[in-house]
C-alpha cells in the first residue's frame, strides 16, 4: 500500500459521548468503562475542532450506551448543528423507552435533519439474546417506538456462536414487522483488548458469516427491496479466506482503523478506532488533528498491508505494550 494515497484526515470519526452504560454484554469491546459523561462544553469543543480541522464524512456518536445521557438529544442537534454531513447514534435501544414525548418529537426531527439511529439486538428470542446483552424486552420497546414516530432506524446484530442459528430468523422478524427498518448491519464479532479470551470462544468461523449473510440478503431481497443487508470483516481469520473477495462479491468492508477511521474517547484521547483503547495517537485538547493523523498513518499503513486487518491479539496488543514502555 505504499502507492496509495491516503487522505490527511480520517473519514469516519467515532466519538464516545458516554462512558456510562446499563448493560453489561459480554461482546462489548467499550469495557472497562470510564463512567463518565464529557460536559456538553466539552463534547461541543471536540465537535468543532473536528469539523474544523478534519471535516470528516461520518460521525458516529457511540458510548457507553448514549442515551443514559440525560440531554441526548441535545447533543444529537449539536452535532447535526456542527458537522455537515449526516450523523449516526449507535445504542442498545433500552432506554428509548424512557424518552419524553417532546425528546422522541426531536429525535425524529433530528432524523429528518440527517441523524441514522442503529439499535443493537443479537436475537429477539431473549433466551439467546440475554448470553449477550440482556433486557430484550427493552430493547423491542424501543424498537417499538421508533416505529411508532415513524423514526428510520438500522439494527446491528452481532454474530457470535450464541446467535449463529437464529440470525436468519431475527432477520425475517425485524423485516417483517418493522417498516422503519433501513439497514441489517450483521457484525462479525470485534477482537479488542477488553474482551480477553472470550473472543475466542465467541466468533464465528468466517465461511459461516458469509453463509449468514448470503441467506439474509436472500431473504430480505424476497420481502424488502428497501432493506440493505450489510456486513464489516473484522476478523482476521478472514485474511485466509482473501478480504478483497469478501469485500467484492458481498458488500464487506476491511477495517481501515487509522487510515481511514478513527475513534476519540470521552477524555479527547485519539485511537486507531474505538476497540483499540489502549493506543492513543494524540489527545484533541493538545493536539491537532494533521498531527495526531500524521502519526496514525505511520504507524498503521504497515498493519494494514493489502488489506489486512490490524489484527489486535497480536500486531496493536504489540503496539500497546510499546507505547506503555515509553511512557
């Protein structure tokens, strides 16, 4: 990859506005968290310096979980408000429910304005999707009220060895009884630092998610032509398989933490991508934006060589370990 020209700053920036949650899922790759909420003063000088300086193409709000902020959507407008493309909101979908009238009135309006809202749900059989996450009766509430206010939403599904059996089905549900639902976001299960050896005994053979995927994109593609059925490759098992393949036939994605993505924590610390929580580039109350992606590109162009993914039991746990040396 050293002939490809790679932008001066990321294209897709996460910010994790809460490092507050109420769940506890097994698969979470935000652990530990840092109980935390940034003042909105705070998040709105990490916005503007970010819209100023970098000008990314997407901004994902993530947590924690958002919502346990008590003025969520007004952070939501905020950063509609600062930044010029689109904003997305990541959230396990537990406390919609608790949103007053007026808030669920401004978060639609806020979808209107460009907000995409994508709720995570890994079956809604609560059997399987407790191993997880937990509260599903919550989470369909919430699901519930978004269809309600006529609020287009996404649903995130993790694919995990607890879940693998009951994808196609979830899928076949949600397409069925939601008409708000715009995107089946199936997510290979993220290797971070915070999720130990679990990883191992949680993910799915890569040949699997691809079998998952073709069978739900048959099945939406029968019932639902305005449903897009999309998946990322994380993995890095998939590097046997060929990445560009995957990417090629089935609308996957490679991981470009560092290159093209990159995550800024609740303290201002930069990351290659919110998994890698270890690893921080820069910090924005200290550094700009060209600096910290100067350093990010460095250091990530080599891990990601022809598409390989970064590869965090190894290669960024390597990294971390440097980094904690030199400090």
């Amino acid at each position: 990859m050293s002939d490809v020209i790679l932008p001066d700053f990321p294209l897709r920036v996460e910010f994790e506005i809460s490092g507050v949650c109420n769940l506890k899922c097994t698969c979470c790759y935000a652990k530990p968290f840092s109980n935390y909420f940034p003042p909105a003063e705070s998040l709105q000088y990490l916005f503007e310096k970010t819209e100023k300086e970098a000008q990314p193409f997407e901004v994902i709000l993530l947590g924690g979980e958002p919502f346990a902020r008590k003025d969520i959507i007004n952070v939501v407008e905020l950063a509609l408000k600062t930044f010029k493309h689109g904003v997305g909101i990541s959230t396990n979908g537990t406390l919609l429910e608790r949103l007053s009238e007026t808030d669920v009135t401004r978060l639609r309006e806020s979808a209107a304005n460009g907000l995409s809202v994508q709720v995570s749900i890994d079956s809604i059989d609560p059997a399987i999707n407790n191993i997880t996450r937990g509260k599903t009766k919550n989470v369909i509430n919430g699901l519930n009220l978004l269809e309600k206010y006529e609020i287009p939403f996404s649903v995130g599904i993790v694919l995990t060895t607890a879940n693998e059996a009951d994808v196609v089905k979830t899928s076949e549900y949600l397409s069925a009884r939601y008409a708000q639902l715009r995107v089946l976001n199936l997510e290979p299960l993220q290797p971070s630092l915070g999720l130990g050896d679990v990883y191992f005994q949680l993910r799915v053979d890569p040949q699997k998610m691809v079998n998952i995927y073709k069978s739900v994109s048959r099945l939406v593609s029968v019932s639902r032509n305005d449903v897009k059925v999309v998946g990322v490759v994380e993995d890095c098992q998939t590097i046997k398989e060929g990445v560009q393949p995957l990417i090629e036939t089935y609308d996957f994605k490679s991981c470009m933490a560092g290159l093209l993505r990159a995550g800024v924590l609740t303290n201002g610390d930069v990351t290659p991508c919110v998994t890698i929580r270890d690893l921080s580039l820069g910090n924005l109350y200290v550094d700009s934006w060209r600096d910290i992606w100067k350093r990010s590109k460095e250091r990530f162009l080599s891990l990601n060589h022809e598409g390989r993914q970064c590869q965090l039991n190894n290669l960024v746990r390597k990294e971390v370990v440097r980094e904690r040396v030199k400090t």
